[in-house]
C-alpha cells in the first residue's frame, strides 16, 4: 500500500520532527512502565479499598459469613487430630499436641491462601488489567493482605487456648512469631507474583502451585513432630529440611506458641532463630526475584490475557 | 488546525510506534508437537500499528478515525499504558485517564456508593479528591436514590451512567474517550457530550475513538485517520472524516 496523494505526509513528519526535538523535557512519563512494589505503596489507598472490596465480598450471600473463616480451619483442625492424634496417638506421644498441631496449620493456612490467590489475582483481574492502567501488583499484594486477615481470628484463637493452658513465652520467643508471620507473607508474595505473572500466558502455573501447596503442608512439621523427622533424616539432610523456608517459620511458631505452654516437655530443633532469619532473607530474596519476573512479563499483561 | 505552539509542550507523544501481536496457531504441548510434525507455522505476527508518529499539544482534541480493526483501539491502549509498543516510544505528560469501556472496575456486589470509591481510586484519584467530587458525581449520574442499592440491581442504563459519571469526574490532563455514545439514552447522552466539551474548554487533553463521525469531527478540531495500522492523514477533523468516507 503506497501512501495516498495529499498532504498528511508532510504533516506527520513535521509534528515528528518537533515530538522528538522535546522528547528529553522534564515531566513526560512513559505510560504503562510502574515502579513496582514502590507504586503500590504510593496507591496504598486503592490498595485498602480492593482490600477491603475482597474482604466485603468473600462470604457475600452466605448464611454463616465470617463464621467460615473459623468453621473451615476448625473442621480441618478436627479432622487432623482425630486422624493423627487420636488414631495415630500423636496426642499420647507428643506433649499438647493439640496446640502444635493448630499453631502449624493456621500459619501454613495463611501461606497457602495467600500464594495460590495471588497466583491467580492477575487472571482473576483480567477485566481491569485489559482495559486501565494500574500497578499490577496490587492484586498479588492485596491477596497476601485479605490473607493475613483472614489468619487473624485464628490466631486469636490460639492465643486464648494458649493463656488458658498456660502460655508464658519470652521475648526473642515472640520476635520469633513475628519473624515467622513476616516470612511467610513475603515469600507467599514473592511466589505469588512469580507464578501468578506465569500464570497469565500459561495457565500450567496455578496448577502447579496447587501440586506445591500439597507438598508443602506434608513437607513441613505441620502434622507430625519435628523429632520423629530428627530421627530418620541424616544430618545432612535434615539441614535442607530445615532450610525450606516454610519449615522454619513453622518451627518459630511452635518455638513460640507450643513449647511455652509445654513446660519445657517439648521437643524443639536447635537453631530455630538462625534458621528462622536464614528464612526471612530468602523469602527477601525470592521477593526481589518475583518482582524482577513480574516486570519483565508484566507489558504482555493486558495482550495475553 | 492543529495549533503549534513554542511555548507550550505537548501533552502526548508518539514516536515511531509499532505494535505487534503474535498470533499463536497452538494452544497446548498436543497441538505444538502435530502442527511441528505436520510442519505447519507455529504462529504467525500481525502487525495492529506500523510506525506512526505524531504529538498533541495541550488542550487539543483529536480524533481517533478508522474502521474496524484499523489500530485505533490499540493506539490508545499504548496512549494509557495498557499495552507498549514493541518499536517507538510513547510519552505523556500530566494525569491520564481513560473512559475505556467503562465499569470495569464496578463490582456487583457493592453498593453505587462503595463501586464510586473503588473506580475513582482506579482511575488514579485520591480519597481527598473523591470525597470532594462524590456528591457531583451522583448527581451527574442521576441516580441518587439507589446509590447504597447494590450495583447488580442496577439497569444496565443506570449502572453506565454511574460507571461513565465517575470517569467523567476524574481529576485528569488527558482524558481518552472510547465509544460514549454507547452509554445510555440520548438525553443523557447529549449531556455527557457537553461535559466533554466543557472539558475541552477548561483546556483539557482529549483523544476520541469513536464511529460516530458527525459527532467526533463536532467535538475535534483535528482528525488522525488510521488504515491497517499505518497514519494515512492527520489534519482538521472534517477533512479527515471526508477523506476516511472516500476510502
């Protein structure tokens, strides 16, 4: 197609001229290339408000409400201890197994939720991503967020079962708590954005983190104690174990919430504090990776959709 | 004519743009390993925008012309970040915001009210600004009775209103239109319309898309005319429209 007779040839090339003459003028952006996680920050309040949206809308129309959020950890919780603790008799071995158990799963419930829906947020989202412009990570972070508030009731609960059988932790024991809740969430974020940014052109990835969630639940001393692992894995490998990231967050928070209330009865790994920062700065790491991919992919966003 | 002044930057630049989207034949492992073995393509490009250039200065009101799958819609996606250009550059200046398909954002399970908060936040706007514009922007809408009524009980026709009153009121430089008159019935449409151009006149930026050729070479004083993905003529809008009815 040869161009057409007239004069927009000249035209256009005029207004070139003078657009690329002024192009290096402060104040121009180039629309669509964000900050990251940084502008997410900066939009901190869109963020409460899809928060908040998530939130309003989880148990919209249910009966219960709210009330799932206590109702399914707790059937899970019943279902576990009857199995391992009652038939397996975990209860008899293990001092307050109760509280092991359920200290373990509400923070392996926060990292699951919170990675498999961060995962899935950008497809989730697909209709905003495709028509406006916003940093796209405020979907996976705001899945880490409604996760986490979903996590506190539970561990509310906790809490209260612990004063009552008697809880008295020290200091680094609750630094410890905190350290673990960190971990988890940032590295639930980290994977989040890199799986979910995968995710949009190969929807292969939400599946496999399904298959990852799996394993991590039996991968970590969740149902069973960390000793019976002690006594089978070689040394060797019993530093990788406790090097998965999850393994060690869950052991802060037995080392936090358990043991305080097992009169010293309780059998905890050594080194869970080091093993619990070796933890955070993975996680960290793993953040920045997430993000690094998510940036890469993130302009085939709204076409691959 | 397009005005050209010193003094004044641009608001819009597009420099060189091309964009290119890859065509995928196969969808699966399956499919990619037959087509291999059969030595068909695997994919094929196409491409929606070949190397155009232009800038709009502040305050100027261009029209995006061209039929269907000429490239327009995906220009101003380039414009509002949504896509990038594989080749070229395109560069703003000041706030921008689209009425691209608008309600996008809604969700039907929050009421008018909470719907105007969230969207206006998306559309970039600030608690602050919101707050300030929340009652103007109801009334616009003309729906203030069912603005705490769930928006999945909303008409279609109330539900575009409202989407189109927030997007309408957002605190913007450079407003992208798409398809308006696609919202709502004609009384309402008569009055986005003139929200349009009373825009223009307080020296807002506005790039329109849209099939309606009386009506944007009314609103526009300057017409780009797309063909398959290539600048054909940029001008005054009314011989832009004259030269696209040629074709």
């Amino acid at each position: 197609m040869g161009p057409k007779p007239g004069r927009p040839p000249e035209a256009a090339e005029e207004i070139r001229l003078s657009a690329s003459t002024i192009t290096p003028a402060p104040g121009f952006a180039q629309p669509g290339k964000g900050a990251g996680l940084a502008d997410v920050f900066r939009r901190r309040y869109l963020l409460s408000l899809l928060v908040r949206k998530e939130v309003r809308v989880r148990y919209r129309g249910s009966v219960l409400g709210w009330l799932w959020s206590y109702v399914k950890p707790g059937a899970q919780f019943l279902v576990y201890f009857l199995a391992l603790g009652v038939f397996l008799n975990l209860n008899g071995n293990q001092p307050n197994y109760p509280i092991y158990l359920f200290s373990g799963i509400i923070l392996i419930n926060v990292f699951t939720e919170a990675f498999s829906n961060a995962t899935r947020s950008l497809v989730d989202n697909g209709a905003l991503i495709k028509k406006i412009y916003l940093p796209r990570e405020l979907f996976p972070v705001s899945s880490t967020i409604v996760a986490f508030i979903n996590f506190l009731p539970q561990a509310l609960i906790l809490l209260v079962v612990c004063a009552v059988v008697g809880w008295r932790p020290d200091g680094i024991q609750i630094l410890g708590l905190l350290i673990a809740a960190l971990t988890v969430l940032t590295l639930a974020t980290g994977l989040g954005m890199l799986f979910g940014a995968a995710n949009v052109s190969f929807r292969d990835s939400q599946n496999f983190v399904e298959l990852i969630v799996m394993v991590v639940v039996w991968g970590s001393p969740v149902l069973y104690p960390i000793s019976q692992v002690a006594k089978v894995l070689p040394d060797w490998a019993m530093v990788l174990y406790q090097l998965n990231p999850v393994t060690a967050a869950v052991d802060l928070f037995h080392a936090g919430f358990w043991y305080p209330t097992t009169d010293g009865r309780g059998n905890l790994p050594g080194d869970t504090m080091l093993y619990g920062l070796i933890a955070l700065g993975v996680s960290l790491l793993l953040l920045a990776l997430g993000q690094l991919v998510f940036h890469r992919l993130e302009g085939r966003f709204a076409q691959d959709l | 004519m397009p005005r050209t002044s010193e003094a004044v930057q641009p608001r819009v630049i597009v420099d060189g743009v091309t964009k290119r989207f890859l065509l995928r034949h196969t969808h699966s492992l399956k499919e990619t390993f037959v087509a291999a073995v059969q030595r068909k393509p695997l994919a094929s490009t196409f491409d929606a925008l070949d190397g155009i250039s232009f800038a709009i200065e502040e305050g100027q009101s261009v029209a995006l012309l061209g039929y269907n799958g000429s490239g327009k819609s995906t220009l101003l996606k380039l414009i509002s970040g949504v896509l990038q250009p594989d080749r070229g550059e395109v560069l703003t200046r000041g706030r921008i915001a689209g009425l691209i398909e608008v309600g996008a954002g809604f969700h039907p399970d929050l009421s008018g009210r909470e719907n105007v908060y969230l969207n206006a936040a998306i559309l970039g706007m600030t608690q602050k600004e919101i707050t300030a514009r929340f009652d103007e922007i109801v009334a616009f809408s003309e729906i203030e009775q069912f603005i705490d009524t769930e928006v999945k009980h909303y008409s279609s026709g109330m539900f575009l209103r409202l989407a189109f009153s927030v997007a309408i009121h957002t605190e913007v430089d450079i407003l992208l239109v798409d398809e308006i008159l696609s919202v709502g019935d004609e009384p309402f449409q008569r009055k986005c319309i003139a929200k349009i151009r009373q825009l223009h006149e307080e020296g807002k930026t506005l790039v329109v898309v849209s099939h309606d050729l009386n009506m944007v070479s009314d609103i526009c004083e300057r017409g780009i005319l797309i063909n398959r993905g290539k600048l054909i003529f940029d001008g005054p809008s009314k011989e832009a429209v004259a030269r696209m009815r040629e074709q």
